[in-house]
C-alpha cells in the first residue's frame, strides 16, 4: 500500500532515530515514508518491517497490521 515501509539503498548517509547507528550511502535501511525517516536494517522497526513483509507474502490473516 502507499505509504507502507519499505526496504531500498540508502542515497546518502545518515543515522539512524532508533540505534544511532550510521547508515552509509549504499547500505539497505528501511524507509518509512509517511515519517520521512530510514531506519538501519539492524533496528527493532526494519525487523517489524520484515515481519510485516514475510506476512503479507504468505498471505497470514494479520498481514495488514
């Protein structure tokens, strides 16, 4: 759905909100877009992201949480 997180190469560096942690051009981070951050693929929102694509790609009944 639009506005959904989505994982993609960074465009430029930055830091992460949740750990801090630089997110270096070409690295995969998770893009929230309503929020307008990235989040590096190690924090708690890319492994929600994950989850939340691992459900809807196995069609599991709470895929749009």
């Amino acid at each position: 759905m639009r506005g959904d997180p989505y994982f993609l190469k960074a465009r430029f560096k930055s830091v992460c909100p949740e750990t801090g942690k630089v997110i270096e051009k070409g690295d995969e981070c998770c893009y929230f877009p309503k929020a307008r951050k990235a989040y590096h693929k190690d924090s708690k929102a890319a492994e929600q992201c994950r989850a939340m694509k691992f459900a809807e790609s196995y069609g599991m009944g709470d895929a749009q949480w």
